[in-house]
C-alpha cells in the first residue's frame, strides 16, 4: 500500500478538518520547510494521535516470536509428511525468520529446509543451507542426517571427490557411535550411486548448452557521455511545455535498447498473500512478496536469509542482508511495524535519504532555502543537451544536472523531480507531513537519529533500540531530513515506478506456466522519470531485480520524442477513464489517441469490444443513462445498466469458483463450470469482450491440466483472436498469449506448428523483453528439442 493505512488516514484528515482555519491557510501556502515545522507543532499538541498510531503498529508485528517460530516449524513439517515440498520450504523460512539470533533452534530450521531443497532438486541451495546450519551449532546427534543428505547432493551434482570425502567423515561418525547404525543401509544406497555416476562421468552427456536455441548476437550498446544509463542515440531536452524529456537523435529500430538503469532506490510492496494451506490458523500461513522475493535486490527466493534483528525482512544471501544492513536496514530494523503502517512512500522517502547520506541531503536542502533557480522554477526553458554544448553552456541550465552538465542517476537528479507542492490537496499534504514528522520522531526517540546522520559505524548501530513515544521536539537535523522526505514522499505520486514480475498463477507445477505481471516494489529511477507519458507510447519497460530497461517498442524516428505510459492504454481504458486516472499527475493528456478520440467525438474501440450486447438479438446495446438500448432498431430491446453490470459481476465470480476448483484439483467440475459460465457471457457480452477472452484462456489451462492439448489449443487460440483485437498483434499480451500456445502445442507433439508459434512469440517478446529473458530462454529451447527431432516426424507434424 503506497499511503498509510486507512485508520490513519482517518485520522489525519479529521485532525485536518478540527484545525483552525488560519492555521489550515498557513499549511496550504506554507513551503515543505514550513510545513514540517507547523507539522511537528500539530502533533506535539496531539499526543493521543502518536499514541493512536502505536497502536496501530501493533497490527503488523515485526519482531522475532520463538513460539511462532516453533509452530511453523511444525507445520512445515506436517507439509513435508504430506509431499508438498515447496510449501514445507515456505514455513520453514518462515519459522527461520522468527528464531532469535544464535538459537540452536534456527540450525533446525535451515536443517529440515534443506531436506525440502533436496526433494525440489535444488542441490547447490540445499548446500547452502546445510552450511547454515552447522555454522549455527546443528546438534552432532543429528549431524550423521544431514551429513547424508550433503554426500547426496554431491553425488547428484557429480561432484564425486567431495561426495567421498563426506562419507568418509560419515563412516567415522557412524563407526564411534553404535546407535547411528540404522544409516548402514542408505550408505551402502549412496555408495551405488557413487558408482553409478562414476560410470556416468566417464561417458558424459553433452552440455545444455551445446544444443541451445540461439543466444542472440550481443546487442550493440554505446553509454550516452551526458546521461547516464542511456543509449547514446538519445538526447536530452527542456521546454516549458513538457519539462526534462528525451529525443531520439536518430533513427532506432523496434527491441532497441534506449535506456539502462538501476534504482536509486526501491522497496518491496508487501503485496498479495498466496494460501499456503486452507483453514484458520494461530499464525499467518500465507506467502506474500516479503517472503517470495529478496528485500534487497529483488531476486526470487528459495531459501531466504533472515534480518537478525526483525522477522520481516528476508534476503536471497548472507551479502545481501550485511549489505542492506550496512546502507539502510539497521535504521529500518526496528521501525518495521511503523513503515508497514505508514505505507510503502513514507517507506521509499526515508531509504532515499539514508542511501543518499545527511551530507547530500543538507546540502541540497539548504540549496532549496536560498532560491536556487532550478529547484524554485524547474519550468524555465533550455535547449537541447547537444545545442547547449555546442553553444557553450552545457547543459547547466537543465535541472538534476550536474556542474559539468551530465545528468546522472544520482540523487541530485532525484531531488529535482518536481513534487507538485502547490497542487497536492491540502488534505493530502497534511496528511504526508504527519506521517514523515511521526517517523521522524520515532527515529529520535528510539536513538536512531546519529544512524541517520552517519555519525555512527554500522557496528555501533548493531543493536537496534525499542521504538518509545516521545513528545520532543526534533533536532534541526532531523526537521531537515523530514524536509527531504516530505519532498520524496510528493514526488512520488507523479515520478514513483512500479518494477512489476512475471509472477506464476497457481501451484506453478503444470506442463503450461500462466504468469501474470504483478507489482514487486516501489523505486526511483531518475532517468526513467524523464520519459513523459503517451497513452499510445512507443518503448517497452521490463525489469530485471531492481533495474529497469527501457526498448523501443516500434521504430523510433530522429527528432522523435521517446514516451512511456504511465499507466492508462488507449487499448484497455476510454479516454474519459484514461484522464481521470492521469489526473494523479498534474497534467491533461494530449497524446493522439487522447486527441483523436476527444476531437472525433467517435465512441472508442474500448467501449465497442467491451460492450454489452442485447440478451434477445445479441445486437449492441447502446445509451449514455441508466437504461440501455438495443443498437437494433427492429429489436427495441431496453435493459437496466445496473441490471447488466450486476449479471457481469456475478459472472466474475462464478469464473473465481470455477478457477479454485481447479486449484483443488477437480479439474472437470472446473470445465463444467466454465463452459457454463460462457453460455451465460454470449447472452448479454459482446463475443469480443475481454472476458470472452478469459473465459477461452482459463479452458485452455484446465484442458492442458489434463492433457487434453488439442482442446486446450483450440481455446487458446480463440483467446489470442480478443487479445490481439484489443491490445495488438505485436502487443506483449499477444506475446503473452502466443508463448502458452507454444507450451501447450510443445506438449502436444504439435511440432509443425509449435515451431511457427514460437517463432511469432520469439519476435513479440524478443521486443518488449530481449533476447535474454527467461521467456525467450524457454521458448529458444523447445526450439532446440523440436528441431532435433528426426525429419520423418518434422514431416509428418
């Protein structure tokens, strides 16, 4: 959640509206310096609301709970019993994430996390794992188990020499111990094995990659000397009209890469929780963002590293958390609860500052106080970054330059981003001034404030405090880290970029994968920002942990401005709906599909696909009120709008039904109700509907389910006629699309045709996520299967 939770919304606005009205005037002309000194007045006023929001961090706990830890562990194992490996492996990092640090307890829960490792294939992790475990005092009584395990996963690896030497350590262990006996027979299992691979290593299999798909000829990259991150075919220009953007200073071909760039900063949305098992629990079971991915760089876990100090924040290594330790998270660690409650913004703003460092943010501050031009009136005008050089005035006159006129992913350019200040809502300015002042007086009052300032090692800083209320007022310091933080927090709602994954639907064991984009953390990236927004945009943004790549989605002219959309597509909203939700950031959208659709006065396509049909003659119902008519004049057909809306949500959640009986695993009661679910659409949906479409995906992945890969094909392919209609034939969509059929046709022996449909997919996705991408990667090696099939076969599929 971008904003504090709505308890505290609550609060803030009815604060708001108790207020004085001089005192509200003040607040909406006062600057961000002023607003947080009349800020920290508010609260130190109001010492029930501090309180109030204490409480409310008690609804998201953070702190390390050993006898939650023990009941997962449980569960994990009660999981492991059953077969169901990778749900054992989330509840054991969950229990690790609970264990206090040092506590023979957490050497178990790496230790039974490995086993699930094994079992899931994961050997090289599951060595990890087993080290985690004896550096933090596994008990020898049980070291002769993973000892077992270890030499298996050598053995599987092929690692035969170190497999040996393991067992060797084990046959002593086993030797001085009488009891430990029971293992003779699966070391006697593991020593065929070693025999058995050593009978394979001497007639190895040719490598992977000796097949493989085509790799893609390394692309042609050349850094622009005065932006970083971005190709050297762009340019950099500023006019009052539409600030900072970037032109194309010549032509560029569609999948050509225009920008690359790593946050300046991020951090994970919590995000959706994924049920682990059904029924209520004494504790959270379910799988959210936090425990699925590194809370650092954005890496997928599988066997995570837990924070020493708070059970929320977990990494892909042990570098990754001393790392994250070291730049920001040992002022975060114990003020978990209340960035959860304050919301991802608050969360981003303070990461910002401290990854900036006090000095930076002083300095840039004190700039704003005394009236530098580009920070008072970023919306002068300036030429072109080349004409300017040319002219000798490099680009100084550009805001977020540098003193040598290079725009860089810094900071400074960070700070430039315009926040808006006077055309924030009273209400909401309030109500981020109150929450960056709370947190700041919490940063004080838990002794955090010489953190932040970098006036103490990370050693000093290694045991975090215990958050207390306090009512003091905040040191001339932290009042100028509110200040910046105040600052980030507004430019957020207009320059905040959502790094999206391709996350997997469902249980992720099926012969087809359904990936779906799903919003992974919240980041700035300054020179992403300078891309202004097109509801028809012409580049591609994918990522890749928390670096973004922006690619020219169709060929880009010279002279061309590059755009980005922000969010509403001509192909999914109408222009009404398109502006209201770009409202948000400042501005009136002026793009030609925003034009076109404006000035015509023509419906949109939009509303024409998506558009209810009349239930007697399936014409088109039409009409701007509550009644509805059939387009049909021989029909004559009225119907409530309401009344069809009401059917339409009704019809979603009957295709929710239907999907969780396929995720309990009644596939054929899934069909039934699908099917069914069709037959009622075609009465009053038009048969262009993104629904209609839906409804064929969601057929498609039940038959595939069962095998049935013709049926699932044939749906499938009924699904990518919609799509294309309403997002394009070179959409990502159809991308999306097309690499389904490729899986389904793959396992179907559909080899004529699954060659063709990878090779449309490869050209879709190629574009939007370059030839490296792990969809392309797939797609490369079925190719590479199918293509080393006998030619009799080639021929007759």
């Amino acid at each position: 959640m971008a904003l504090p939770v709505a308890e505290w919304q609550g609060r803030a606005a009815r604060l708001w509206a108790a207020l004085e009205p001089a005192l509200r005037e003040r607040l909406e002309a006062a600057s961000l310096q002023d607003a947080v000194r009349l800020g920290c007045d508010v609260l130190r006023s109001k010492e029930e609301e501090e309180a109030a929001l204490e409480q409310l961090c008690h609804r998201a706990p953070t702190d390390k709970k050993p006898e939650a830890a023990s009941w997962y562990r449980e569960q994990g194992n009660w999981e492991f019993k059953q077969g169901r490996y990778q749900a054992a492996l989330r509840l054991y990092s969950k229990a690790a994430s609970h264990e206090l640090p040092g506590s023979p307890e957490v050497s178990v829960c790496f230790a039974n996390r490995s086993a699930a490792l094994l079992h899931l294939g994961h050997f090289e992790v599951c060595l990890e794992d087993i080290a985690r475990a004896e550096s933090h005092g596994y008990p020898d009584r049980l070291l002769p188990k993973v000892l077992l395990r270890k030499a298996e996963c050598l053995l599987c690896l092929g690692r035969l020499q170190d497999a040996q030497d393991v067992l060797r350590v084990l046959e002593s262990k086993i030797a001085l111990d009488g009891a430990m006996t029971t293992h003779l027979t699966r070391l006697q299992k593991l020593s065929q094995l070693k025999v058995k691979l050593g009978e394979k290593e001497k007639c190895p299999e040719p490598a992977r990659g000796e097949h493989g798909g085509t790799q893609g000829e390394p692309e042609i990259w050349e850094e622009n000397s005065r932006i970083s991150g971005a190709s050297s075919s762009l340019s950099l220009s500023f006019d009052a009209d539409r600030g900072r953007h970037l032109v194309a200073s010549q032509d560029m071909v569609a999948g050509q890469s225009l920008v690359k760039e790593e946050a300046f900063v991020s951090v994970l949305c919590p995000g959706d929780s994924l049920a682990l098992q059904g029924g209520d629990t004494a504790w959270d079971t379910r799988a959210t963002n936090a425990d699925l991915y590194c809370h650092r760089c954005l890496r997928q876990l599988l066997a995570s590293v837990p924070c020493q100090g708070c059970s929320y924040a977990k990494y892909c290594s042990q570098d990754c958390a001393d790392r994250a330790w070291q730049q920001y998270h040992r002022t975060e660690c114990p003020l978990g609860a209340l960035l959860l409650t304050l919301g991802v913004f608050c969360h981003v703003a303070l990461r910002t500052v401290l990854l900036a460092g006090f000095a930076e943010v002083s300095r840039l501050v004190e700039m704003s106080h005394h009236g530098d031009r580009n920070l008072q009136n970023p919306e002068g005008s300036c030429k072109p970054l080349s004409e300017a050089a040319d002219a000798g005035g490099g680009s100084r006159g550009v805001p977020g330059c540098d003193s040598r006129g290079r725009y860089q992913s810094s900071y400074q350019a960070l700070f430039h981003l315009l926040p808006h200040t006077e055309q924030h809502s009273p209400e909401h300015k309030f109500l981020c001034t109150l929450s960056v002042v709370a947190l700041c007086k919490q940063l004080q009052a838990a002794g955090l404030e010489a953190a932040v300032l970098s006036q103490e090692s990370p050693q000093q800083c290694s045991k975090p405090k215990t958050c207390e209320k306090t009512s003091e007022e905040l040191s001339p310091e932290l009042k100028t880290v509110a200040e910046a933080m105040l600052r980030h927090v507004l430019q957020l709602q207009c320059n905040a970029q959502a790094i999206t994954v391709m996350q997997e639907m469902g249980p992720g064991d099926g012969a087809v994968v359904d990936k779906k984009p799903v919003r992974l953390a919240t980041a700035f990236f300054p020179v992403l920002s300078l891309l202004n927004h097109s509801c028809c945009p012409n580049t591609s943004v994918s990522f890749s942990g928390t670096s973004a790549t922006v690619r020219a989605a169709q060929p880009i002219s010279s002279g061309q401005e590059v755009l980005h959309c922000y969010g509403p597509h001509w192909c999914r909203l109408r222009v009404a709906e398109r502006q209201q939700l770009l409202k948000q950031y400042f501005f009136e959208c002026r793009c030609p599909a925003c034009l076109q659709e404006l000035e015509s006065g023509a419906k949109s396509v939009v509303s024409i696909r998506n558009s209810f049909c009349c239930p007697k003659c399936q014409a088109q119902m039409q009409g701007k009120e509550d009644t509805l008519c059939c387009s049909n004049e021989a029909c004559a057909t009225s119907a409530s709008r309401d009344q069809l809306s009401g059917r339409l949500q009704d019809l979603q959640q009957q295709i929710k039904k239907a999907l969780e009986l396929l995720r309990v695993g009644k596939a054929d009661q899934a069909i039934k109700m699908l099917l069914k679910c069709q037959m009622d659409a075609g009465t009053f949906l038009s048969p262009e509907h993104l629904l209609m479409g839906e409804m064929e995906d969601h057929l498609a992945q039940v038959y595939a389910t069962l095998g049935k890969w013709q049926e699932a094909a044939r749906h499938l392919r009924k699904s990518i006629e919609i799509v294309e209609m309403h997002h394009g034939p070179s959409s990502v969509e159809t991308g999306h699309e097309l690499f389904k059929l490729a899986q389904i046709l793959f396992n179907g022996f559909a080899v004529s045709e699954a060659l063709s449909t990878i090779q449309r997919a490869e050209g879709i996705l190629s574009v939007h996520f370059g030839p490296q991408s792990a969809q392309m990667q797939e797609l490369q090696e079925m190719k590479a299967c199918l293509s080393e099939l006998p030619r009799n076969i080639l021929q007759r599929t």
